[in-house]
C-alpha cells in the first residue's frame, strides 16, 4: 500500500496544478519546477493526468442513455392519478440552491474529474480503457510538446541555449544523467550547421535532450536545426517523417532511445541530416 502513497512533492504539485497552492508555495513550487528538471517531468505527469481525467470525465457526461432504459421509460405503464384531498393545499416547492451551494456542487465535480486524472497519471492499475487512452494521448502529445519547444526557442538570440557548446563534458553528463539517453555530439559541419550548446526539457512527461545546431547560408536568418531524443517510443515503434506547420519531423528510432531532427519545413536536407546524425550519435 505504500507504494501507492503519493509522496509530499507529488502532493505538492497535485494542489499547484489545482490552484490551491497559497501564493508563496506558488513561488517556492515555479522556483523548484525552473532548478529541477525530475520535478519539471513529474509536474508534467500530473498536469496531463489530471486534463485526461477532466477530458474523461466530460466525455462521462456526455453518453448517450442506453437504449434499453429509454425503452423502458417509453414502456412504463403511467402512475395512478392520485386522489386529491379536498381542500389539500397544493406544495409550492422550486429548489433554488444558494451560491454556497452551487459552489460545493462545482467543486466536487472539479474534485471528481481531478481524481479520476491523478489516478490515472500516477497508479498503473486502472481500467484498460484509461489505460489505453492515457496511452494516445501520451503518444500524440509529446510530439506536439517538442515541436512547441522548437518553435519557441528556435527564435531565441541570446538564450538558445541552455549550456552552450563550449562546455561538451557538461553537457554530456546533464542530459545523459537527466534522459536516460547515452548519445555522442556529432561533428555536422559538413551540412553547415555549427553546433551551439543544449537544452532539457518534457515532452509527454518524459525528459528530453536536445542538442541544438545553427546554420546560416546568407539567404536570410539562419535555420536552427535540433537533435532530440528521449525514451518515449512512437506508437508501434515506427519512424515518423511529417511537417507541422512551418515544423518538419524526421524520426528514427534505436532499441534504447527515440532520436529526431526538428527543423523548418522549409530546410530540404532534414533526411540527410538526420542519416549523418544516426551514424555519428
């Protein structure tokens, strides 16, 4: 029973996703999330169960009545008509819940939908149709996390990075450490990109390296190219080559780790880029 416990930081985060964090555990908790990336994937864990557990919840809410109660409703024989007596005075009743009221109600739906996502993201033993759908949702969403991870630090000037490239040895053991991940830093001059350091980061509550690279061939900003990679598998451990938006995605995937090139839509040497890489990771 222990093991199912949930532990003090884990309750912690639980009330700071729920807004019921007081102001200075807010600031100790944004703190804590921006210095630790385990705390940063833990958060992440918790704020996607508890969205799935509201998602299903709602979904709850909105099936349909089986059709054998709404035959059984059309088919009930009508009540007796009640015999009035004379002079009964009739009730005159309206359910008017006061604000309070009103208040507990939302509170306990809200209590409701949360719990069923704090269950979900935290204990293993849940229905399989949970299981399951935890398990699409997972899948489709850190594609989504990394992409919106490029999209915002690939315009950064002076914070591209997180450690810049001139500390290797670093780098290495910070996202070896953090990831999972064992991985070399490629040498990828010879496609003109020229590497500037790294970042750490969740994407579907998993943490994620990425090694970030710059290329500038004179026609207009330079292009920010970024090899990713994680433990999260892609659904059927398939490799994915897609555009998102102005995002290209070409994916391939080791039995240890999943690896990706993030870069423009508009860069036509991502497949190339990504063959060198898997040769020199």
């Amino acid at each position: 029973m222990n093991a199912l416990q949930p532990s003090p930081l884990e309750l912690r985060l639980s009330a700071y996703i729920d807004g019921q964090a007081d102001e200075q555990e807010r600031h100790d908790l944004e703190a804590l999330l921006v210095n630790d990336p385990q705390a940063r994937a833990l958060h992440e864990v918790l704020k996607r169960g508890a969205d799935l557990g509201r998602r299903v919840f709602d979904d709850m809410l909105k099936e349909p009545v089986p059709l054998d109660l709404v035959r059984g409703i059309k088919n009930a024989p009508l009540p007796r008509k009640a015999v009035r007596l004379p002079h009964a005075p009739r009730p005159n009743f309206a359910f008017k819940p006061s604000a309070p009221q009103f208040l507990g109600v939302c509170l306990a739906l809200f209590l409701v939908g949360g719990g069923i996502g704090y269950v979900v993201g935290t204990n293993p033993i849940v229905p399989e149709q949970l299981r399951f759908s935890a398990a699409s949702a997972s899948n489709r969403d850190w594609l989504d996390d990394i992409v919106a991870h490029y999209r915002l630090y690939s315009r950064q000037t002076n914070h591209l990075t997180e450690i810049p490239a001139d500390r290797p040895a670093d780098i290495l053991e910070w996202l070896t450490t953090n990831t999972g991940v064992s991985f070399r830093i490629p040498d990828l001059s010879v496609s003109g990109l020229t590497f500037q350091g790294a970042r750490l980061f969740a994407a579907g509550g998993v943490p994620v390296g990425q090694l970030i690279y710059r290329r500038n061939d004179g026609d207009g900003d330079p292009d920010v190219i970024a090899i990713t990679f994680t433990k999260t598998r892609p659904e059927g451990n398939r490799s994915i080559e897609e555009i998102r938006n102005d995002t290209g995605l070409v994916t391939w995937v080791s039995p240890l780790a999943t690896y990706m090139i993030v870069g423009p839509s508009s860069a036509a040497d991502l497949d190339d880029i990504a063959a060198k890489a898997a040769g020199l990771l």
